[in-house]
C-alpha cells in the first residue's frame, strides 16, 4: 500500500484518536488496550481506503468519511435509557434480544449468563472478565493488510457486544441484536464485537442495523467470530438505514475442524452500505456459506466484498449474492477465493446476480479467484440484467398485471438468498421485509418495539 | 366469441401475418395447422398480446369487444388462456403463489371477493385431480426443473384453473410421448363445456385423433389457405403440406 491509496482525510480520524485516546483507555481493559499503538500506527500508514485501493475500486467512502462528525467514543446517559423497555416480539421467533445503542452496550446488567452457561453482554465488560478468552480470539482474526479502517477500529473501539457458547452447548434462542443509532448530533461510531463458540456447540444471532433519527451518520464496526470443532454458527445481518446513514462492516469467521458458518447479509435500505465478509477455513473438512442480498433504490450504494481463504484441504465454501437496482443507485460485488497450496480437496463456488431496474443503475460485479492447490472444484458466474419480458409475459398471459408480475419476479429472484436462512421465523419475517421494500413500502417488523421508519 | 378481421402483423421489418380472416364460436374446436414458418405461433401471440408482434391492419373481436385495446391481463381476465409452446421457468415463485395470484386477479374483475387460503387449496386440489398432475409439481416453484411433458401438463392445469371462455394451446404436443400426449389431451376434453371454445395449433395430426377439431384451417404463408372438417388434417398428415403450397403458388 503506497500513500496514493490514502486519502488526505485520514488525518481528520487520526485527529479523532488523538482527541479522545486517553478516555478511551482509560475505560477499556489492559489487553484491549495492548492493541491500539500498533493500530494507530497501520492506521496512519494505510489510511482511509481511496478508490485507488483495489478492495474499494468500486465504492467511493468521500461522501461519508469526509465529513465533520461529532465523536462520541464513550457511552453516553442518554443512550442507556433507551434500552430499559426493549423487547422484541417478533412472533414466533424465540430470541435473546440485545440493544446496542451508537456502539455501546446500555444494558444495566453488564453481562448475562443464559442457561447452560452462555455468556452475553458488553464487549468492554467482557474483556475484563473474560482474560483468556480475549486472549486467544481478540484481534486474532481482525487483520490485513487491505484496508486501514479494520485497524482504526482497533486503536479506538471500546465497546459492543460479547457472547460466549461453551464446548458441547447448542443455544436453543436465537441472539438478537438489535443496533441503533439515534442522536440529535452528526455522529461517527466504531463498536467491536466478539463472538466465540466452542466445541460442538451451535449458535444463531442475528443483527438488526436501524437508523432512528434523521442526522448524518457514519458507523465503522468490526465482528470476530471463532467457530470451534464440529460447530454450528449462523449470522444474519438484516440492515435498514436511512438515506443519510454510512455503515461499513468488517466480519471475521474462524473456523475449525468440521464446522459450519453462514454469513447473510440482507441489506435492505441504506445511503452507503459496506460488508466486508471475511472467512477463514481454518480446520478440515470446514463448511461456509456467503450469502447476501442488496435491495437499493435513489442513490443508494451498496457494496459486499467477501473473501474466503482455503488454508487446509477437504473445506467447502458457497457464495450467493443477489441484488435488485431501481432509479439511480449502484452496487457492487467482489468476491474472493484463496485456495492455499495445501488446501487439497476444496470446493469453492461463486455465485452473484443482479437486476438493474432502469438505464440508470450501475452494477460492478468483480470474481477474484487465485488457486494454488491442483486437486479443487471451484467455479463463478455473475449476471446482470434486466426482468425478463417472456417471463413478465407469462404471468401476465394468467391475468396478473404488469406491476405484480414485476413484484412477483423480484421477489422470486430475492427469495433464492432468503431460503438459505436457517431460522423459519426470520424467513418469514424476511420475506415479508423484502416484499415491502419492493413494494416501495418502508420495510420495518411490524412487532419490533424500535419504530425506526415511523 | 372470436372474430378475426383481415389481420396483418409483423415482426420488426417482417411481414408474418397477410390477411387472416377466422370466426370461432361457442362450442367449437378449431385446428390451425401448417408448415413451420407459416405464421401459427405468431397468430397465438397476437392472440395474448405478445408487445413484439405489432398489428398492422384489421381486427379482432372477442365476444363483443376490440381484443387489440386490451393488455395481456386483461385479455386472460376475460377469458383467453394461452397454453405456451414453450413454458417459462420462474425460479423462486412457487406455483401456489402463482396461481393464487391469477385466480384472484380474475375473481377481482369479476367483482367477486379474493378466495380464502383454504378455499385456494381446495381448488388446486380438485384441479389436480381433475387433469391428473403430480401434487408434488404444485409445490415447487414454477416449471422449475420440470420435464418437457410436466411442462405441458402444468398448462392444462392453469387452464383448468382459470376456466377460459376461449383456450389456445399452442403446440402443446410437440416434445410430448404418447402418454404425457393423454393426459393433455384428456385434461382439455374434460374441462371443455357448451360455451368455451379451444384453437388447437399443431404441426402434426398426432394430438388431433385425441382433441378432435370440428374445423381444421390450413396456414400458409400469413394466409388460411383451406378450411375444412376434420377429414383435411389426416388428409395433411398422409400427403404433407407440399400440395398445398403447389395450389397456393400456382393461384
């Protein structure tokens, strides 16, 4: 990375650190702590990713990074109060539900232990109870050396969400964060979260991204996930912003001996949205499964980069990425796969289509495979186009009209990403979000207790 | 219930169809048969209100009213239903949605109340029955993976449940065995009453001795050329099409 792939507002962020570093320690534990000068340092040679940066040739961050934000790096009184009446009652979706309010846990209790041992609660709590763990998982998987903005989240993150499944337990409850940002100031938030699930464990948790009020935001959040032997994990990250709001996430799966992931990041509505999904097949005879679906409308952007690593042999990997344009939005898709020379017997698929709605969108669809091993099954496809006419025909030709048919289509086209979720419940629910969203309805859980689209 | 005008149509720059004239009415079974390129599909897809095909002169008439005016919808709400040549696979729209979504379309302009959940089962069920499908084609998305003759059936029973008034199956034979060639033929004989009325376009007098037409037409280069009874298609199918277009050329 040379200095042309930095823009000269890195140094407003390196402003930022230096502004509020010592509060910042001052409430974080030891170790978290041990991370942040090397951070700063990557940080301040790596800089805000440029369109130069080849992982960000097709997203422009200028629009939301080069800005004046109120920084609020420490939890603040007013954002506890909001979590004190939260449930969500989603029905028949039996969860753990969490709140996360501009980056911070608020919680009174700082940690919950639920039956059989698992632990949920505040990311800083948790560094501090829970050394060893944090030890062997923190910071482990968050790291290259492609884009700065992982790093200055580890020089100045202090807060999010912990959770901890234990060898041999199977959390029956799906987790349920649901992570706001609400502020009557223009304000840029940075939480980390870290999830670790033991031996022959399974966990499901699902993030719920909303926006409740109208400002300017900017959120940077960083999630590391260690999937141990013969374990279960899925994500589903379901995100419904407003227009005004610039959300870039950075997840990292580890997995081992026999496990299986699913990534799935549904991204609904949102200004600028980035998933950056990165997976690590770490142990034989690993399973991961990518997924997304990106639904943008005006001048939305939506960008998913997902990169998988094959390092051992016998590991199979899945990505899905669907995505539907309408007036003058664009998105972008960039999927990787690294097969390693050992990495002997892997599968490695690839799949990303999108349907542009006007002459107006634009779709940058990008496969980067590099293969290093001989004996591997690995293919890509991506297609861009528009609704297919003799399909719209023939729904027509039953008596639906031309709008419902279109509806109808698209739906279909967007339900091939939602059939993979593993939770009956969320699929349902997500059906019906999407089915809104294309309607051009506001998409919001008719049951979730944050009215955020109200 | 059907009138066709002297209707000419092209497609882009080329000009299909040169002057049809047809009347069907109520009760009769009509076979269009021809040689390929003879303009058969393309009078279906005018018939459906397929956008590429435009209409250069005449008119057509269904039961009173200027079909040309009417959107694909429209025309399939009052009562035309087109069995595809080539049936469209829709990945992720099961056949339950689909349908529900077609018979209360129809209901709505009727001005009748959308079916209930149960009611719409109910339906499908008999309707299943009725033309012999697989219950397990009805819930899997449309046509998706099916077999040729699944395809095909599929049609017969989204005929079965829209109840067209005038039914136009457009090469529903081809690619058939003799079997899966039944079971369609059986499916369009059963749901056939006094009032509806069936355009059979075929190739081949194969699927004819199953449907049995009251009037055969010959097409021939954007024209009817012959009409006559049933006798003419197994007259076609032992001496072909040449004769024909020998007697067209010569006049």
């Amino acid at each position: 990375m040379g200095m042309s792939n930095k823009t000269d507002y890195t140094d407003r962020y390196l402003g930022y650190f230096d502004k509020s570093i010592d509060e910042i320690r001052e409430s974080s534990s030891p170790l978290v702590n041990s991370f942040r000068e090397s951070a700063i340092t990557t940080f301040r040679r790596m800089g805000i990713p440029s369109r130069k940066n080849e992982n960000y040739k097709y997203t422009d961050l200028t629009p939301f990074f080069d800005h004046d934000y109120q920084t609020s790096f420490l939890p603040r009184a007013e954002d506890i109060k909001e979590a004190e009446n939260f449930r969500c009652n989603v029905a028949e979706l039996d969860t753990h539900g969490i709140i996360l309010v501009n980056g911070y846990y608020p919680h009174a209790q700082r940690l919950i232990e639920l039956p059989q041992g698992i632990w949920v609660g505040s990311f800083n709590e948790a560094s501090k109870k829970f050394k060893a763990l944090f030890e062997k998982h923190y910071a482990k998987y968050a790291s290259t050396e492609k884009d700065g903005l992982v790093h200055l989240n580890t020089a100045m993150a202090s807060d999010g969400i912990f959770i901890y499944v234990p060898d041999n337990t199977i959390c029956e409850q799906t987790i349920q964060i649901v992570n706001i940002v609400q502020s009557t100031e223009e304000i840029f938030n940075q939480h980390r979260n870290l999830i670790v699930v033991g031996n022959n464990s399974e966990m499901t948790m699902m993030i719920c991204d909303h926006t409740l009020s109208p400002m300017k935001f900017l959120t940077n959040a960083v999630t590391e996930v260690s999937v141990g032997e013969n374990s279960k994990y899925n994500i589903i990250r379901i995100q419904n912003e407003h227009n005004s709001a610039g959300k870039i996430t950075h997840t990292f799966i580890n997995q081992e001996r026999n496990s299986f992931a699913s990534s799935n990041n549904i991204s609904l509505h949102g200004g600028l949205i980035r998933n950056n999904t990165y997976h690590f097949l770490s142990g034989e005879g690993a399973e991961t499964r990518s997924n997304g679906l990106y639904l943008t409308d005006k001048f939305q952007h939506t960008d998913n980069y997902v990169s998988v690593d094959h390092f051992v042999p016998n590991c199979s990997s899945n990505q899905l990425f669907k995505g539907v344009l309408d007036d003058i939005s664009t998105a972008a898709f960039n999927g990787r796969i690294y097969v390693h020379p050992d990495a002997q017997g892997t599968t490695a698929y690839q799949r990303n289509n999108t349907i542009l709605l006007t002459d107006d969108t634009k779709m940058n669809t990008k496969p980067h495979l590099e293969i290093y091993a001989d004996d591997v099954k690995c293919s890509h496809g991506a297609t861009v186009g528009q609704v297919d006419e003799d399909v719209l025909f023939y729904l027509r030709s039953r008596g639906i009209d031309k709008r419902e048919a279109k509806l109808m289509l698209m739906f279909g086209f967007a339900h091939d990403v939602i059939q993979d979720i593993p939770v009956a419940a969320i699929r349902e629910r997500l059906d019906n979000l999407v089915m809104q969203r294309l309607r051009g309805e506001l998409s919001r859980c008719a049951s979730c207790m944050v009215k955020c689209c109200e | 219930m059907l009138k066709i005008n002297n209707l000419h149509a092209t497609i882009g720059d080329k000009k299909i169809l040169k002057g049809i004239n047809l009347e069907v009415k109520e009760g009769e079974v009509h076979a269009i048969m021809g040689p390929n390129g003879s303009g058969k599909s393309t009078l279906a897809s005018v018939l459906a209100g397929r956008e590429f095909v435009k209409v250069t002169e005449g008119e057509i008439i269904f039961n009173g009213k200027n079909l040309l005016e009417l959107s694909p919808e429209e025309r399939s709400k009052e009562g035309i239903f087109l069995g595809f040549q080539y049936p469209i696979e829709i990945p992720g729209v099961s056949m339950v949605a689909f349908m529900k979504a077609a018979v209360n379309a129809h209901r709505e302009y009727k001005g009748l109340e959308p079916l209930s959940a149960s009611d719409f089962l109910k339906l499908m069920r008999e309707k299943k029955e009725l033309v012999e499908i697989d219950s397990k084609l009805a819930n899997r998305s449309v046509n998706e993976g099916f077999s040729g003759g699944e395809k095909k059936k599929n049609e017969i029973f989204q005929m079965a449940m829209l109840e067209p008034k005038l039914s136009i199956l457009d090469e529903t034979d081809s690619g058939l065995d003799i079997d899966a060639l039944r079971v369609v033929a059986n499916g369009v004989n059963k749901l056939k009453r006094g009032d509806t009325s069936s355009i059979v376009i075929t190739h081949y007098q194969r699927l004819l001795d199953y449907i049995v037409p009251d009037i055969v037409h010959v097409l021939y280069d954007g024209r009817i050329v012959k009409t006559s009874g049933k006798g003419l298609a197994l007259e076609l199918e032992i001496k072909g099409y040449d004769w024909i277009k020998k007697e067209v050329d010569q006049n």
